[in-house]
C-alpha cells in the first residue's frame, strides 16, 4: 500500500529522504543513506502551496536528482507508464521498461498490458486504403456520419477530437493531423473485413480487432511490444519481424549453447538466393506503400500531432500519436529505419489521464528522450522512391494497383475571405484524436 511506498528506500528514480531544515535558498534533507542535500526551492515550486505547508524538518519526503546533478522534490507517480523499443530489421528487443518500479507492481505493462491503440492504429487503414487504390492525395468528405453500431445497440456519431468538421480533406492531411472521420469514411468505404484482414497480416489477432467501424480509431486491444512490431513494418521497408529477447547463451567455457537466428527484413535480398530466402521475414506491404506511408508519417512529426519530436533535429523521424476515449490512453509509436519503439502512458485502473493528456503531450517525451541517445551517432537517413511508384504533381503514388476513380465531393462552403477565423486555425496546434 501507501505506507510501504512512502518508505521504500528506493522507487524507480525516487528516493526516501527527511527534511532537516529550511531557509531562503533551499530546502535541506537527510536521504535514506544518511547522506546531507539540498533541494532548491525552484525544484519545489511545482508542489504548490500544499508542498511549501507540508515541508518542516522531520517529514518523510522524496526526491531525485535532475540534470548537473540537482536534486527536487518528486513523489510516486500514480500514473503507469511503458516502453519498448526493437530493431526494426530483425526484432531485437533493445529496450523494454514495463512499469515505474517492479518492486511495488511486477504487472509487465509493455507485454502484459491490453490498452486500446486509439489512433495509433490508424496506419492500417491507411495502409489498406492504399491498397485499395487510394493515394495520399485522394480527398475524403470529413463530415458527420451516423452508424449503428450492434455493440452499442444504437447510434455512434463519431467526431474529430476538435469537434469540427472539416470537409474535402486528402489521405496525406487526415493521417497528419489524425482526423477520426476521415478513418472512418475509408474504413466504411474499403470494408470492415479489409480492415481486420489488414491488422491480422501486422501481426493482430483476430480478438483484438473489433468488426466494427470503431476499429478505424483503435477501438481492440495491443500491448506496446504489439504495436512496436507493427511499427517496425514500416521502419524495415514493409517486412513482419518476431521481435526477441535473448541474443545468445554463453557457458562458463565461453561455448556458444543458443544462438538467436531472426528472420530478417531485407529489401535488397535477391529473391533467387534461396539461403537468404529461408531466412527473410515476410513481406507483407509493397515497397511503394511503404514509401507512401513512411512519407505521411513523417508529415505527423513535421507539422502534425507530433511536432515537438522536431526537437530532436531530425528529418527521418516518422510515427503516430494515439489517444483514446477520455485520455484514457496516451500513445507514440514512432521510428527511423534502425530504431522503433512505442511509448504508452495510463492508469492501470483505466481512469482518465485529463482533458489535455494527448499521446503528443503524455508519451511523446520520453520517447524523445530515448531517441535522444539511441540515434546520437546514426546519420540521418534518406528514403529513395523505389521502382514501383511514380511522381504525379507534389504527391507519390503507387504502382500494381487499380486506382479508385472517387467522385469530385460537391461543395458545401461559400467562398469566404480568409478572415481572423483561418489565422486562428493555423495558429491551434493539432489536437490528437480523443477518441
């Protein structure tokens, strides 16, 4: 409970210290080691006045210690949290944090954990959609729709996390800035079997994908290593890998008693290599969808629901936020070709994280952080359009499939002057999709 949390020595980057004495500068404390800090009162401010009543010397505190070594004031979260990263061409577990501290919950949320992916599972419709003869450029009628749904047995009027509507919007921009009704419409539009037939191919089971056109917003169930794996697939050129833990097993002799041997992705494999060919993960979108896809994601970090990645200076970095009903889930999955991993944030108890908890705002950071390390000495990569797409005006588009001819969608809007309501849009940041 409660009580052992406030006196374990140590929890997750947390801990136990007793507040000594207080003066202007800073607040003084003995740690569980008996070791003398000072916590400056600007590492306190963010406890309110509730914080500055609380301290006096003799109480129970915790603290950590920040960037240059300075210690603050902190407390354990509530909040659960979790994140695995793969190498994307083989399935090489590279990271894997499963919760805040095992010692308090030894539930393994990244492997464990059955969260709804929310947005996060939006790629595969898009995916289908191209396959299906969409581009990036086809333009979809985000407006209101009324479904009935048999689940619910009644009525779902999905909308946009804004609660706009915003009309004739192209694939490339729905994905960008995650529109739930343009979803919706392909998913309705290339069928709900599609859809399902698409997740199960990344690796999905069929439980975990509801044949239902919430399924467009990530209404099943995945645990972070699940969507890592799916990520992966756009990360390696379009191939499904079997993520693993355990490299190799060496006895005390140095003798080599296991040894890993992943099905890789390899995109420029000569096919008529049959010993390449015993050992190649399948491939399971085209070359060119998985240039098209690659290309829209990176638009969600450059302008999108994911901008503040832009921090870390890169221009290969591609991925999708995800947020669910009431934030109750909070999402980034996200990746360059060598690195992919998935950040999740939420309550075990599923309660909602708040109005403003986005997968942007909640997961991205320590996403962000990760990568930070992870890609210091990788050069930044640049994507050549393979053999099978074509340029066709500013946009890609696939070839070996039959292109949908979609009809013009009748306008509904005068002609406005762009007046201070379009200055105003352009100044909102993207808000993820709520639902």
């Amino acid at each position: 409970g409660n009580q052992a949390a406030k006196i374990s020595p140590v929890a997750g980057d947390t801990l136990a210290a007793t507040v000594t004495s207080l003066d202007n500068q800073h607040v003084k404390a003995q740690l569980y080691t008996g070791a003398a800090i000072e916590i400056p009162w600007n590492k306190i401010k963010w406890g309110g006045n509730k914080a500055t009543k609380y301290l006096k010397p003799g109480v129970p505190i915790r603290v950590r210690q920040v960037k240059n070594g300075i210690w603050a004031l902190t407390q354990i979260p509530e909040v659960e949290g979790a994140f695995v990263s793969l190498n994307p061409n083989n399935g090489a577990v590279l990271a894997l944090v499963g919760g805040f501290e095992f010692n308090e919950n030894k539930f393994n949320r990244a492997i464990q954990a059955k969260r709804q992916p929310g947005s996060g599972f939006k790629p595969i419709i898009y995916t289908s959609a191209l396959e299906e003869g969409y581009t990036a450029a086809s333009m979809v009628n985000d407006a209101p729709i009324s479904v009935f749904d048999p689940s619910l047995g009644r009525n779902w009027k999905p909308e946009n996390s804004t609660k706009k509507f915003y009309g004739p919007t192209s694939l490339r921009k729905g994905l960008t800035y995650s529109r739930n009704m343009v979803a919706i419409q392909l998913l309705k539009d290339i069928g709900i079997a599609k859809g399902v037939a698409t997740g199960i191919r990344f690796g999905f089971t069929k439980e975990q994908l509801p044949p239902g056109l919430s399924l467009a917003l990530g209404s099943g169930y995945a645990s972070p290593l699940q969507m890592s794996r799916m990520y992966a697939v756009f990360a390696n050129g379009g191939f499904l890998v079997d993520p693993y833990f355990i490299e190799r097993i060496v006895s005390h002799e140095g003798k080599v008693i296991f040894q890993a041997k992943p099905k890789t992705a390899c995109p420029l494999c000569d096919k008529n290599d049959t010993e390449v060919e015993n050992n190649q993960a399948p491939r399971i979108i085209t070359p060119g969808i998985n240039f098209i896809m690659n290309s829209m994601m990176r638009d969600v970090v450059k302008m999108g629901t994911a901008t503040d990645a832009r921090a870390l200076g890169r221009s290969d970095i591609a991925g999708k936020t995800g947020t669910t009903n009431d934030q109750r889930d909070a999402w980034f999955n996200g990746f360059t070709p060598t690195h992919v991993a998935s950040a999740w944030v939420g309550f075990d108890n599923f309660k909602p994280l708040g109005h403003y908890e986005t997968g942007g705002v909640a997961a991205l950071p320590m996403w962000i952080e990760y990568m930070r390390t992870a890609l210091k000495n990788t050069p930044v990569a640049t994507f050549k359009p393979p053999n099978d797409v074509f340029k066709k005006g500013s946009e890609y588009v696939q070839k070996g499939v039959v292109l949908k001819k979609i009809a013009a969608i009748p306008s509904t809007k005068k002609k406005k002057e762009p007046g201070a309501e379009a200055k105003r849009l352009i100044k909102e940041k993207p808000v993820e999709a709520l639902f």
